[in-house]
C-alpha cells in the first residue's frame, strides 16, 4: 500500500503567526495536522537523506483518511535543503506561507532566542556585526538556526529560490498583519486554495500573543532605520511575487525612503534582478 503523503506545509515564516495558523487548523474536520506543531522532519540534518525514511513522518498522523495532511515548521521557507528535500517527497505539495513585517520579525525573533539565554548579544549588536555568525557557525549552506534574525527576514530571496523547486500555484501566501487584521477573510483564501469547505466559524485566534520577554520590548530608532533600509530591496521583491504593495508594511517601507543613499546597506541581492527572475517563472519562461 502506498503511503499517505503530506499534502501541505506550513512553510514560514518564523514569528510570523503559524502558531494560530496551526490551531485553526486543526479546528477544521477536513484538515489533519500532525500531532504536534513543528516535525522538523525535512530540515533534520541528522536523517540519511540518501534513503529517508518517512515511517518517522508518518509516525504524527493518527492514520490515513480523506482528510487533508499536513504540518507546521516555520524554518523551511528559510532552510534551502528542506525545499529539496520536500520536492523529492512530493513534488505536488502545496506551501503556505505567512510572513510578518520582516523588521518587525528579526526583533521579535532576537526577543525569544535572548530570553532563552541562547544568545546574549544586544540586538544592535546582532543585527549588524552579529550576522558574521551566521556563516561562521553556519549548520548547513550558511545557514543557522538561532542567530539568523536578518536572514530569515530575506523573503524575496527565499520566494525566488522556492520557485526553483515549486510551481507558483502551489504557493499561497499571506501577510501576517492583514490576516490578525482580519482572519476570516484569509481563511476564506486558504480554503479556496485548499478546495474544501469553509472554515468554521470562529471567534479571532492569537497563539503566544501573550508571552513576555526580559530583554527590551521596543526597537530603537536606529535599529528600525538601518533594517528598514536594509530590508528595502527585498520586501519589493515580496511586492512583485504578491503582484501589489504591502500596506501594513509601509511604515518601514517610508522609513527607509528617509534614508540617504550614503546610509543606505546594500541588500545581498538586486531585486531588479529578482522581479524579473519571478516574472519570467510565474508566465512559464525560462530563467537564465
């Protein structure tokens, strides 16, 4: 008999709300998500990958049905070896991703690894010098899982790399402010997505809005203008592959227009570049 393979995964963004994405999930009786939040199944290094074995996955659903599959680990938007690794499983998977003012992220992610006493660097300090870390301890591909508070904000970067392995349709994607602004009308995009039957009705869902941390609960002005200029190019290239600007996103948007060109960090990509590399994808062109 085959094996029932996952038909969706929540994919990202860290911070940015696929905790209650995950509860509300759940409350749907065509959707079965696996028995806890984050398998870490594709971006576990630890597996042999030449021959993986999907016993493990299989292992967090209680049993094959007609309910829709799936699971919610928010690092595989940013962990490259799991896009692959999910196109190798099941090259019909839809992803869903849910992604949060990217500013707002890296500090809100700096927040929990601080609290945790897995980094005790200022957030200043992180976010500029701090990021040669990220190469230098780098788990896999430059890649790390604590200290990336700037990387795993670079959502361009990671949407044009996802396309490589994963056909536009296949992507649905919403933006965290507008969905707890509003969730009833994203659930209603997220069924249509899915094909299946409205979600119930429920009153708002906020998992972990109450949590408090030690270290400061507010960005400095500095840091929120050097991000913003920083994140400027990318969060274009998220406006393309949306196809239209990003209100709740425009006070960083602004805030980097304030900036000079003199004080301006050059993203790590051209997103000019980029706009054209998605365009070219999503009308079926090939990319050179």
């Amino acid at each position: 008999m085959a094996q029932r393979k996952l038909d969706f995964v929540i994919a990202g963004a860290q911070k940015g709300g696929t905790c209650t994405l995950d509860a509300i999930f759940r409350k749907h009786p065509q959707i079965q998500m696996a028995r806890r939040k984050e398998t870490h199944f594709f971006d576990d290094e630890s597996h042999r990958w030449e021959a993986p074995d999907y016993d493990q996955l299989d292992a967090y659903f209680a049993g094959p049905d007609d309910r829709l599959r799936g699971e919610a680990t928010p690092i595989t938007l940013y962990w490259r070896p799991a896009i692959r690794r999910l196109h190798q499983y099941n090259p019909d998977i839809k992803l869903i991703l849910l992604l949060r003012n990217p500013v707002e992220r890296a500090f809100s992610h700096w927040r929990k690894v601080y609290s945790s006493g897995r980094d005790a660097m200022p957030f200043s300090d992180a976010i500029r010098k701090g990021r040669e870390r990220v190469q230098a301890e780098a788990e896999v591909e430059g890649l790390h899982r604590y200290f990336s508070y700037v990387e795993r904000g670079l959502y361009g970067q990671q949407l044009g790399y996802l396309l490589n392995y994963f056909p536009r349709q296949q992507i649905h994607c919403e933006v965290s402010e507008e969905f707890f602004g509003g969730q009833s009308a994203t659930l209603q995009r997220l069924a249509t997505f899915f094909a299946i039957d409205p979600f119930p009705a429920l009153a708002p869902v906020h998992k972990n809005s109450g949590r408090t941390f030690a270290a400061a609960s507010t960005l400095s002005g500095d840091d929120l203008r050097y991000l913003s200029a920083l994140f400027r190019e990318d969060v274009a290239a998220v406006e393309a592959f949306l196809g239209r600007s990003i209100p709740a996103w425009g006070s960083a948007a602004a805030q980097a227009r304030l900036e000079s060109p003199t004080a301006k960090e050059k993203s790590p990509f051209s997103v000019s570049g980029v706009q054209r590399a998605l365009a070219r994808r999503w009308h079926g062109l090939s990319v050179k």
